[in-house]
C-alpha cells in the first residue's frame, strides 16, 4: 500500500487536493458492488496510516469535499468515512458532506459496520496482567472475528493488538486449549457482547491516552475497523466504579503488609516503598489496586528506573528486598493459585536482578568515560572501543572469587589485568615471581594504562592495525606486551625504565 505523504504545503488547497489523489487510488479498485468487508479493511488501512503519521488527514479531506472540482469522485472515501472514522464529529461530518453533494452512494455504502454480532469470549491470565477478547461478526462462511489483546499493567489497561480473524472458530478452540493446558494460570470463558464492548472500550481509551503506544502493525491496521465493530457491540456493560482508597485505607494495607511479612525489616523506606506501590496500583489499576503480576510489578520498577515514581537512594535500596515480600503477600491476598507464586516471585526476582545488572552497566560505563565530558557521539565511540579492548570487563576473577573492579582506578584495572592471568596470582599472592614472570606481568599491566590513556597513541594505532589483521585480542596483547618487555630496564631507584623513542618506532614496525 502507497504510504500517504505528510503535509508540507502552507498551500490548503494543495495539499489536500495530493491528499485526495492518494485516497482515490486506494479506492479506484472498488467498484460499487465491492465486498463491504473488503472496503472496511481498505479504509482502515488508509485510516491507520494517518493515525500513525499523526495527522488529521480524515478531517482535512471532508472539509475539501465542499470545493471539490469534481465532487463525484468524493462519494466513496466519504461514505467509508462515514462509518469508519475514528471519532463521532469526523462520522457526522462525513455524513453531512455526502449529504451535501446529493450523489448516489456505492452499493456497500449502506452496508458498512452492519453486521450480527455472534459469540465473545475472553482469555486472561490468572494474574490479570493480560487478557484477548474475541468477538465474532456475521455467520456462516462469512462470518469474521475481532481478536484484541489487553495488557493491564499501567493505565487500566489498555489495546497494543487488535486483528480480524476468518476463522473465529478455530480462534476460539486455540483460546480453549491455551486453558486447558496452562495448568490453571489462564482462563477461558465466555462473556456477553456487552460485557465485551466495555472491556475493549476501555482498552482502546488506555491505548489513546498515550502519545506513542507500543502497539503492533496490525494494530495500526486494524484499528479504525476494530473500533467500528466495537461500536456495533450492544450498549456496554456497567461496571463497578473505581477503589478508592482513603490514607486510613493505605495505611491499614501497609500494616497488614508487614504483620504477614516477619522477614522483611520494618523501615521508614521500606514503608515508603509500599506506600508507592498501592499509589502506583491506585492511578494505573484503580479498580484492583493492590492486585500483583509479573507485567505490573514489572511496570512498576520501570517508572521507578524512568524517575516517573520517585525513591530515594535508602528506599531504591529497601525496594529489593519489598517488592518479592509484596509480590508474596498479595498472592496470598488475592488468593492465586499454588501453580502460579512460583512464577510471580521468579518474575520478580528476574526484574530486579536485570536492574542490577542495568545498575552496574551504568556505573562501568562512567568508569570508561572517566576524564572526559562534552564528547559527541563518535568520540564517545572511539573513547569505548580503546578502552573496552583493553579492560573488555569490569568483572575478574581472583582466588576464585568473581569481583568487580573500577578500571578508571590504576590499581583497580591492574588487579583487572591480573585476573586475566591466573598463572601468576598465587605467585604474586605470594610475592613470589621470578625476574621473567614479573618483567612479564609489568608489560602487560603498562601496556594496558597506554591503551587506557591513549599514550603513546601508538600502542593503540598498532593494536588497530593487528585486529585489522584478524588478530585475537588476547595475542595483539601478547604482541604489545613483547615489544614493551624486550625493552624494560631496571634503573637507578631498582625501577623499571624503558626508551620511549625506540620502544614507539618498534610499534611503528608492528604489523
């Protein structure tokens, strides 16, 4: 399908009258006798490119129908968008303009969105954290089905799928099998039309609210026609208003909290993280808001790590020992079955271990920009692949003990070059190295600190120009170090001194 250009005329008349080529084309192949499924699904292709480009193209082209110059052209987008536009005002507009023009409509003008509403059903976790909702539309051969998935970690839930099915059928046997066999974490049942209309009402609401959603290709495909469909869904069913928790009520929840947890120390910041999860819980899962799942839990650490939920250092550090004995506690609560703590805790578990490693990421990554600030991006490049070739890891190991080093400290980065030779540590545990051993281990330690500090900046030029070869890291290394150590000295303090002019011109015939 043609991508629709963007608007980039000052010119109105211009730009609209590119835009209305564009549409034409993609209604030129439907003749009036045209399958109304298949103009639905043109139309909400055309309508989801416009969504995803972030114009109000629908709107533009019903205010160029009034001028039109040839108006009967106009008569088919207008009657599509009609009953599939995305927004009321947009769908009486359209009808207005149709009106106006006094035309005769397409034969399937009148039979958009005008279909028997069949069977929905509903799976969900049994955490509550994801749920699909299938309805289906028409009978017999016909008969097609609206398959949407729902995420309920933030916002109240809200669409990042939505898909029209030609075998609702087999949808639904898929759907029950994923039951049957999930060993009671997710569930299957059916649900009336109405029942269905809320849920996805609410759900594309969450998906709107934000300003980039996450949402699929077929999403953006399917979304104008999804919501058509929802519209033909009986009246949607009411629902319970949200939980409103008073400060009692949190106050409560976070005693109760603590009583059922004996292991976990009551602090200030551990109360205070507590208190951000049921606020957390109360904005963006406001009729369940102490209810616990692995997304949502998720999300939570994610605002945290974003600044959006603010902690301070005490509470970030309280948090990992809260969020597994909140994850526990309100499985109990809320009843889960046995099958499915195990998961939820290891879920947990799993996200606070990866923001560890994000942590310590973070933290090496100003150990190899250490000393230099206000570099651009190919300099922050070059600056990491010299110095992450010469310490490749913040992490060593050293009489078998796994540590982390800070490599922009000397020290530090010497005992990483060490762990990097097990053969000398229990020498140099010792003090113990011979004369060939310790000349050894001096050469690779300063051609490290050259590499580390671009000094010579030939030592850097020569292991380039080894790599380029093909040559492993490990051997450039050994290369480096050969040249540097047949030119050790001991000098007149008993330490070692080497010759800068002759040891760079040996670099320089390095290759």
């Amino acid at each position: 399908m043609t991508e629709l250009p963007q608007r980039v005329s000052s010119d109105d008349t211009e730009s609209a009258s590119e835009l209305l080529e564009e549409v034409l084309r993609e209604f030129a192949e439907l003749d009036s006798d045209a399958e109304p499924l298949r103009v639905e699904l043109v139309t909400s292709e055309i309508l989801g490119e416009w969504w995803e480009a972030g114009d109000d193209l629908a709107a533009e082209l019903i205010e160029f129908a009034a001028a039109a110059p040839a108006p009967e052209r106009l008569v088919a987008p207008l009657a599509a968008l009609r009953s599939l536009a995305t927004s009321e005002e947009q769908r009486e507009a359209a009808g207005l303009a149709l009106e106006k023009l006094g035309l005769g409509e397409p034969a399937w003008a009148g039979s958009l969105n005008r279909v028997a509403v069949g069977e929905c059903w509903r799976t969900a976790d049994v955490y509550g954290d994801e749920s699909s909702v299938l309805c289906v539309f028409g009978e017999g051969e016909s008969a097609h089905g609206l398959l949407v998935s729902i995420g309920y970690a933030v916002l109240g839930g809200w669409a990042d799928e939505a898909v029209i099915v030609e075998s609702p059928a087999e949808v639904i046997a898929e759907m029950q099998t994923q039951a049957a066999e999930s060993g009671d974490l997710v569930t299957c049942e059916q649900i009336t039309p109405a029942r269905a209309h809320q849920l996805l009402t609410d759900a594309f609401v969450g998906t709107e609210l934000q300003a980039e959603p996450e949402v699929t290709d077929d999403y953006v495909r399917f979304r104008a026609l999804a919501m058509a469909r929802t519209r033909a869904l009986p009246e949607p069913e009411p629902v319970g208003p949200p939980k409103l928790l008073s400060a009692e009520d949190e106050a409560e929840a976070i005693d109760t909290f603590f009583s059922a947890s004996p292991a976990l120390e009551d602090t200030e910041a551990a109360r205070v993280c507590a208190l951000r999860l049921i606020e957390f819980g109360v904005e963006h899962d406001p009729r369940n808001p102490l209810r616990v799942g692995p997304d949502k839990l998720a999300s939570f650490v994610d605002l945290v790590d974003d600044g959006a939920i603010e902690l301070t250092d005490e509470q970030d550090e309280a948090l990992e020992k809260v969020l597994p004995a909140w994850a526990r506690w309100g499985a109990f609560r809320d009843g889960l079955p046995e099958a499915a703590v195990e998961p939820l805790l290891e879920a947990v578990e799993d996200r606070l271990y990866e923001r560890a490693l994000e942590g310590d990421d973070e933290s090496a990554m100003d150990s190899y920009l250490d000393g230099f600030e206000d570099l651009d991006e190919s300099e922050v490049a070059a600056l990491l692949e010299r110095r992450q070739f010469a310490i490749p890891s913040v992490y060593t190991e050293i009489a078998d003990e796994e540590v982390e080093l800070d490599p922009a400290d000397p020290e530090q980065r010497r005992l990483l070059v060490i762990g990097e030779h097990p053969e000398f540590q229990a020498s140099l545990a010792e003090d113990d190295l011979d004369e060939e051993s310790f000349l050894r281990v001096a050469a690779h330690t300063t051609v490290v600190d050259q590499l580390w500090d671009d000094e010579p900046a030939e030592v850097w030029q020569a292991a380039q120009r080894l790599l380029g070869r093909g040559v492993e890291r490990t051997q450039v290394l050994e290369e480096l170090a050969g040249v540097l150590e047949a030119r050790l000295e001991t000098g007149e303090s008993d330490g070692l001194e080497f010759d800068l002019d002759d040891y760079v011109h040996a670099l320089d015939e390095l290759s």
